[in-house]
C-alpha cells in the first residue's frame, strides 16, 4: 500500500509496501486522475446541460448558498431584522431571481459570519472559501493523527490531492457550504476526545449543531460513548450544553422568540426543497424505512457494545465512521456529495487495516477490489470525460459529461462496505472499561 502503519492505533500488522516503482505507479495514476478531475470540474457549466433538476449535482450560481446566511446575518447585525421573516426572505429569493432561498439555519451560525457583515459579498465569498478549504485540509491531518498512518511525502502529497479533488469537497466549495465547516468541527471533537480534552470536545459538538440534521446522529453517538464513564466523560456534556446555552441564549437576545418559528421555518424549507435522502435514488420507497429503520438499530447496537472503548481506540472511530456514513444515506437533506465528506474518516481507517483486509480469502480478495474500484471511480471517470474533452470528442461528452458526478454518489455504500469488512478484522471490544487504563 501507500503507507506503513504504526502500531500504537490498534493490535493489527504493519502494512506491507509495495514495490518502488509499483508504488509510484500508483501515485501518479492517482495523480493524474485528481488533475482530471480539477480539469474536469473547471469546465462543468454552471447551469445543468442536459434538464437535470436537481441543484445538488450542478455547480453553484455567483451568490452561491453562503449568500441567504450571510445576508440574514448583516440584517441581524446591521439592521436588528429577524432574517426568517418574509420582508428578508423575499430579499434573499429576489437576488437569487425569484428561486426559493432562505435562512434556514439555527440562528447563532450569524457569529460565524459577524467578522463578514462589515463588508461586501465578495470579499466575504473569498473570506469563506479559504476559511472552508482550510479546515478540509486541517480535518484531514488529524485524521491522519487520530489513526496514524507513516506516509511518504509523495503519497501524503497525493492523498490530499484525491482529498482535495474530490466531488463533495468541489462542490462543497464550489457553493461555499457549511456542511465542510461541520465536518471539520466533527473531526475536531473527535480529536480532542482522543487527546482526552472532554470540555473541548463538547464545545466543538455545540458549534456543529449550526446544521442540526448533518450533526444529529454523531451527537449521539456521543452521548453514548460518554454514557459508558460518566464520571471521567461527564465534561463533554458540559462543555456541549454551556456553549449551546450559550448560542441560543445570546441569539434570543438578538431575535427573540427565533426558537419556537425554527420548526416552521425548517418545515417550509423542506416543503420547497423536495429534500430525499440518499438511499431512496437506489431503492424502492417501500423498502427505504425497513433499511434506514435496520441500519439505525444495527449500528446503535454496535455504538452501544463498543461505548466503553477509548475515545483514541479503533472501535471508537470506526463507530464514529459508521454513524457518519448511515447520515449521509438516511438523512433526507444529506443528499447532496458534500456532506459525504463526512466519510473522511474512512480513508485512514481502511489503509490502516488494509493488510488484514488483503490477507483473507480470494473471494473477499475480489469483493474488496470492486469496492476499492468503486471508490475511486468518480475520478477516472473523471480522466476518461476530461480526455475526451482534450480529444474534442464533443457529442460523446454530451452523453458522460455528468457520469463522475452520479458516481460519487456511490461513495457512502463502498465506504459501508469496506467499514463493514473492516469490523470484521477487529477482535472484540473488551467489556472492562478502557478509561480505567491511565494510557487510554
């Protein structure tokens, strides 16, 4: 593989290293496809091409989705206006030219964007670009300190460009979503309970709940995991209900009452949005509630088997892992690729235990490459649309321009799929508890 692992994340074997040149072979045909698919995305319309309806899968107009929020934020701030009344509201929708927008989100996401009402939009659009690239990158390094993995600089280099050149983190900057900026938050707590700084951690979960659908299920999991040592991991529940109080109180000050019209305000959206989870583009409505229904139960009941582990213990990760993947499929305003960059955590996780996983029998040998050849296939589809376009092979396009786009939208199952064989290499989650270990 990519990389050697150290032993200190789990119980598990080295990583074997490929031979150089094999290796190299590798990062440069990775290479190749994420400067595809920069090339790829640069020259995607802005306007869908061929009647597609759904906004999520087509790149962002000038205002962009951080235009409604910051805007409700400098009424707020500048102008002491309730950015969910209908005066904002049919601002908002007439700069976007009558198409339905509006501030949707919790109230207090205006102090993430009060350094900004002071001054225009499009300082305040570059401001949020770096700001959301940034903490892309930031989220994958610690990633890369929670489940440690030793690369060579040319394979770090080339993980971050697959990182970078992903569909869900283009598009997410693309549209300047803060479904990044929540990812980030989530990696955060996730760091700090490793690094056992509960309060931090609980601060950090308090500011992700600015999108309250992307963020419900990894609370919960939370909840859980402090569930199985109170009295060492109450300080996340501290940390987590003073600063929401703090949130919620400081914007009742400014618009009083906003909490009891939230629910509205999120039901009229969903009502306009049409929003649909991911797992319904795959199957039968019928069979969408007994799935979402059978992976919620399944995966509270290994959440709940494995809550007395460590919060740096792979047990602890690979929960946290599974729960981001069942929000990105269930959750109905989850489906868009952004969000599924909460599958991050995947990558590391599955290149750490990628011996155990090639060392099983040839049949698994041959379920784990196609997953592993659906993962990456959003980006050489999006070599094989970009050297089309390099070959003028205009009609062709007409036909595939959109196929890397539907294809990352498979991300979320090979991730499943390859976490659930993944959970299978692991021995059981002792029952003891692992904080009375002073080195956990």
């Amino acid at each position: 593989m990519l990389c050697e692992r150290r032993s200190s994340f789990s119980s598990g074997t080295m990583l074997a290293i490929h031979p150089p040149l094999k290796q190299l072979a590798l990062l440069l045909l990775l290479l190749l496809c994420s400067a595809s698919m920069l090339i790829y995305w640069s020259h995607l319309p802005q306007t869908d091409p061929v009647g597609m309806n759904d906004p999520s899968l087509i790149k962002a107009r000038a205002l962009t989705d951080l235009y409604p929020r910051w805007y409700g934020a400098r009424e707020v701030l500048l102008h002491h206006r309730d950015p969910y009344s209908a005066d904002v509201t049919r601002e908002i929708q007439s700069a976007y030219g009558g198409r339905e927008q509006r501030f949707n989100y919790p109230l207090y996401v205006i102090f993430f964007l009060a350094p900004t009402v002071w001054i225009s939009f499009q300082s305040a659009h570059i401001v949020f670009w770096w700001l959301l690239a940034t903490v892309t990158v930031l989220a994958l390094a610690l990633w890369l300190s929670v489940i440690p993995l030793r690369f060579s600089l040319l394979a770090w280099v080339t993980l971050l460009a697959m990182v970078l050149s992903s569909v869900p983190v283009l598009q997410g900057l693309n549209l300047l979503q803060f479904g990044l900026l929540v990812a980030g938050l989530l990696t955060g707590a996730v760091a700090a309970l490793a690094a056992r700084h509960f309060f931090l951690a609980g601060v950090l979960l308090a500011l992700a709940t600015i999108k309250p659908p992307m963020s419900l299920l990894a609370i919960s999991w939370f909840m859980v995991w402090m569930s199985g040592d109170w009295r060492r991991r109450r300080p996340l529940l501290w940390g987590f209900a003073a600063t929401l109080a703090v949130l919620i109180l400081a914007s009742e000050y400014l618009v009083p009452g906003w909490t009891l019209r939230y629910p509205g305000v999120l039901a009229a959206y969903a009502k306009h949005s049409d929003a649909t989870p991911l797992m319904s583009v795959f199957l039968p409505q019928l069979l969408c509630w007994p799935v979402a229904i059978g992976g919620l139960l399944a995966t509270a009941l290994f959440c709940w088997k494995v809550r007395r582990q460590a919060g740096s213990s792979t047990h602890f990760i690979l929960a946290f892992t599974f729960v981001s993947t069942l929000t990105v499929t269930i959750i109905p305003t989850a489906l868009s690729p952004y969000n599924h960059l909460l599958l991050l955590p995947a990558v590391p996780l599955i290149l750490h235990h990628w011996r155990e996983l090639w060392s099983r029998s040839f049949p698994s040998r041959i379920v784990i490459s196609l997953l592993a050849g659906m993962a990456i296939l959003p980006w050489l589809l999006a070599l094989v649309v970009t050297a089309g376009w390099l070959m003028s092979m205009r009609s062709w396009l007409a036909n595939f321009r959109l196929a890397p786009l539907y294809a990352s939208l498979l991300l979320p199952f090979t991730a499943l799929g390859l976490l659930l064989l993944v959970s299978s290499t692991l021995p059981p989650a002792p029952r003891s508890l692992a904080s009375r270990n002073p080195n956990t």
